[in-house]
C-alpha cells in the first residue's frame, strides 16, 4: 500500500515538472508574438486588440505652415478639401470688399484734391453733364470729405478684417492637424447589446446590458 502511494507521488510530480518545462516555450512563444505586434503598433490588452495609428507631431506644423504659404493649402494637407472653399470664399471675398472701398476712396479723395485746388472738372461735380453754367456741383466739398473718410474706415476694416480670416485659415488647419490625430477611427458609434454569462459556481444564466462605445 505504502509502495502504491509513493508510486503515484513520484508520478504526480513528474507530471507537474514536464507540464512546467513545456509551459515555459509557450509562454516566450507568446511574450514574442505580443512584442512583435507591438512593433507594428497592434496592442492585445484583455484580449481586444487595438490597431494605434502612428502620430506624426510635425503635422500640425506642417499644416500652418502650408495656410501660412498659400491659404487653403493647409486644408488640402488635411484632407479636408470642403473647406478650400470656404477659405477662398473668405479670404477672397475680404481682398474685394478691400479693393472696391479703396477704389471709391482713391476717388472722392481725387476730386476733393481737385475742388480744394480750384477745379471743377472732376467727376463728382456734374455727373450728368446738365448743370448749368455757375450751378451748385452735384456733391458739395463738405460731402466729398465725407465720403473720402467713409470709404477710408470701411477699407481699413476691410484690411483688418481679411489678416484675421488669413490668420483664421492658418489656426484652423493647425488645430484640425491636432484634432485629426485624435480620430483613430472613422466609426465613431455608439451601442447597447445584450448579454448572457453561466455563473461558473452556480451555473445559472446571468443576463444584462453592455455598453458598447467605438472611437
């Protein structure tokens, strides 16, 4: 009887130390595996596996850069070519409403050079050439100064107006350099899903609710 159970004594652990010695390559096998995939960006953590997308930190600064150079070329750099021309629309629109103010300027200021030197064939003093001989000009000297400082405000706050749409363009492909690097997936969702685990002590069903969250 004594001899039977030393017998199985010895066998039990001769079972125990091979079980170990071919547990051990596995184990290294699969530290290996992990590493690799690591390598390659892939992550296996509480067996889900996650693709990371590599992060490019000059992207940001490239994208200003590009803004800065040539408006809307930033975006391009972004892939987002729908706001091409929006960027185009703004800053272009602010570069004509820009030129069109100054144009009307350059040309009350003109006239009004001209009336303060004693002239009166400039454009603005008979417009529709039907004044008679010693009328009134159609605008006076008083309101050609006017309107030379309203197109003057209304250029400059056109000028103003076209830096901060230039520098906005220049801001927004750098932010969106950033934000885009966070976006790893272009399935962002989100779900609830039903469940059902065996107790593994009791082996009733446990039923519930799983919140399913995709970035």
């Amino acid at each position: 009887m004594h001899r039977l159970q030393h017998f199985l004594f010895i066998s039990l652990l001769f079972i125990g130390f091979s079980y170990g010695q071919e547990e051990k390559p596995i184990d290294q096998e699969t530290d290996s595996l992990q590493q690799n995939l690591k390598d390659e960006g892939i992550v296996i953590s509480d067996s889900i596996v996650v693709k990371k997308k590599p992060i490019n930190p000059l992207a940001p600064s490239k994208a200003a850069f590009y803004s800065a150079v040539f408006p809307g070329l930033g975006q391009i750099y972004n892939k987002r070519y729908w706001k091409v021309p929006l960027v185009y629309g703004a800053i272009g629109g602010g570069v004509y409403m820009y030129t069109w103010n100054n144009d009307w300027y350059n040309r009350f200021r003109t006239a009004f050079k001209r009336r303060l030197a004693g002239f009166t064939d400039d454009e603005f003093y008979d417009r529709d050439n039907n004044n008679a001989i010693g009328a009134d000009p159609d605008f006076s000297d008083e309101v050609l100064e006017n309107q030379q400082e309203r197109f003057q405000n209304d250029r400059d706050l056109w000028l103003v107006a076209t830096i901060a749409l230039y520098a906005l363009n220049i801001v927004d492909a750098n932010v969106d350099a950033h934000l885009k690097q966070f976006n790893v997936d272009e399935d962002l969702s989100m779900d609830f899903e039903p469940f059902m685990e065996i107790d593994p002590v009791t082996l009733n069903p446990n039923y519930g609710m799983a919140l399913i969250i995709k970035f």
